[in-house]
C-alpha cells in the first residue's frame, strides 16, 4: 500500500461563478501539498416551487460546475489530480463521456480518476431524457463500453442500451484505460464496486457500517476473481466539524481503516469566501500529512 494521497472536495456550492476565485482555490490547493480536487456533478437543479416538497439535497439556485468543461479549465493550470465524486454517468450518454474524458485526460496528462455512480435526482434524468428506473444496470454497461473505447482503436459493441459499430475515439487518452471509480452505498452498488471498479468512494464512515459495506465489497472482488486490496478507496473529512483534533483522530481511523486517498471538505462550515475555504485547508495540510506519514 502505497501513501496516503490527501486531497480536496472543490467547494462547487459556495464557490460561486468567478473563474479567478476557482483558480485561486485550486493554486492554494497545491501549494498547500494536496495531491487532487475531487468534483461533484449535477446538470440541473430542481425548482421547488415546481416540485412541490422537495427533499432533495440540492436545488436549482446551487451552484455546479459541469465537470469536463471545468476539468478542461485546471488542466491548464494546476498539476493536481483531477477526479469526480461522481460523475452521474447513466443520466449522460456514454460515448460522449468517453471522448470528454479522454480529451481531459490528453490535457491534463494522464491524470484523471473519473468516479461514477447513479445519483439520486430522477428530475436531472428526466431533463436530460435518460431513464431513471434502469440507471444501475446501465451503469454497468457504460463501465463495459467506457473502457473498450479508451483501449480499443476500433469499437464495436452490441450491448441491451448501447450499440457502436466500428467507431473510435481519437485523440486516445494517456490512460488506457483511465481509472474507474464507483460511489456506492446500497448493497447492489458494492457489489458493483467489487465486480468492477478500480476503486470506490464510500459513504459510511470509519466503523461498523464502513467495515460491513468493505465487506460486501471485498467479497464480490473475490468471487469475481479479483484481489480486493488492488482496490483504492476514498474517504472524506467535513471541516464543518471546526475541531482540528477531532479531524485528526478522524483522519486516522480512515488511515487505519486503509484508504489510499483521503479528501477535506470545507463546504457547509460557513465559509464566506475563497479565502476561508482556503484556511480551513491550511490548518488539516500538516494534519494529514502527519497522518500520512505515519501509515
């Protein structure tokens, strides 16, 4: 097992629509040592005005960048690790993903992880014409058609919602094929994870749940044949805690419980700027590289 890799939960709800406050997050970021921005994905919002008892966790007036095109934006100027915390991949359509990721993944020189799941928002589907009752068993074929196309020079597959006949993508991407990760939380989707990711974002925290949903992973890894500890696996510290010492405890059970990669986030602390956002970072960096450092 290699180090533990630190990164950063980009503040997409609270960053709001300045390109230099973005750049200026994203410089602080590495100069501080962190090694990768993790982005969250939605297309639209729902209005609740509209959709009378809304309870989901975010709505029309949040702010989202679209990953790729943001993607694109660092790739120019920042060296981290760029990754999706998910990409809600069933509700775009795969060939598409295929050539945005490969294109960023040529522009920031091989350093995309794309994390993807099936998201919660059957509004966001409906808007962008996808089905959201089959978006599981699509994902799977997506994982499938993903990576054929970011191997393969000519593709063609005849899948239940996917047929390509005798295509390709060019410019190929650095990675082949580029690392895929999978959100997951529900049994089906750790199972998922087990069968066929690279790595996996959980939702469950250090403790029982995390080692039961761990678990399910690593036993579906094996039964399919792979080695559950080729696995990576992404935790994430919440700075709304405002409690250096409890993060640091925090960050050490997440170690012990052997992530590889280990991300802060800063949104829903009350940060009222950049600037904000930025110190919180400042004061886990040393944290998590002692952290780190003692794996």
């Amino acid at each position: 097992m290699g180090p533990l890799q630190p990164g950063v939960v980009f503040p997409q709800t609270e960053i709001g629509a300045d390109p230099g406050a973005v750049r200026a997050y994203v410089d602080a970021a590495g100069e501080l040592g962190y090694r990768h921005v993790l982005v969250y994905d939605h297309v639209v919002g729902a209005d609740p005005e509209v959709h009378r008892g809304w309870s989901g966790y975010y709505d029309l007036h949040s702010t989202f960048y679209e990953p790729f095109v943001l993607f694109g934006f660092l790739a120019g100027i920042s060296d981290l690790e760029l990754v999706t915390g998910i990409l809600i991949a069933p509700q775009r359509q795969t060939v598409l993903v295929a050539k945005q990721a490969a294109a960023v993944d040529v522009l920031c020189q091989g350093r995309l992880r794309l994390g993807v799941g099936i998201g919660w928002n059957a509004v966001e589907y409906e808007a962008l014409g996808m089905d959201f009752a089959n978006r599981g068993r699509r994902l799977e074929e997506q994982i499938d058609l993903l990576r054929r196309l970011w191997t393969d020079e000519s593709v063609t597959f005849h899948g239940q919602y996917h047929r390509v006949e005798g295509a390709g993508l060019a410019p190929m991407p650095v990675q082949r094929p580029i690392p895929l990760w999978i959100g997951a939380t529900a049994p089906p989707a750790l199972r998922r994870v087990g069968r066929l990711a690279d790595g996996w974002f959980p939702q469950a925290v250090p403790g029982p749940s995390l080692d039961e949903a761990k678990g399910i992973v690593d036993a579906a890894a094996t039964a399919a044949g792979r080695d559950p500890a080729a696995l990576g696996m992404e935790g994430r510290l919440e700075w709304s805690t405002g409690d250096p010492e409890r993060l640091a405890r925090h960050a050490a059970k997440w170690r012990d419980a052997g992530v590889t990669h280990l991300s802060v986030n800063t949104m829903g602390a009350g940060c009222a700027s950049v600037d904000d956002h930025v110190a919180g970072l400042a004061v886990m960096a040393p944290i998590l590289s002692e952290v780190a450092g003692s794996r």
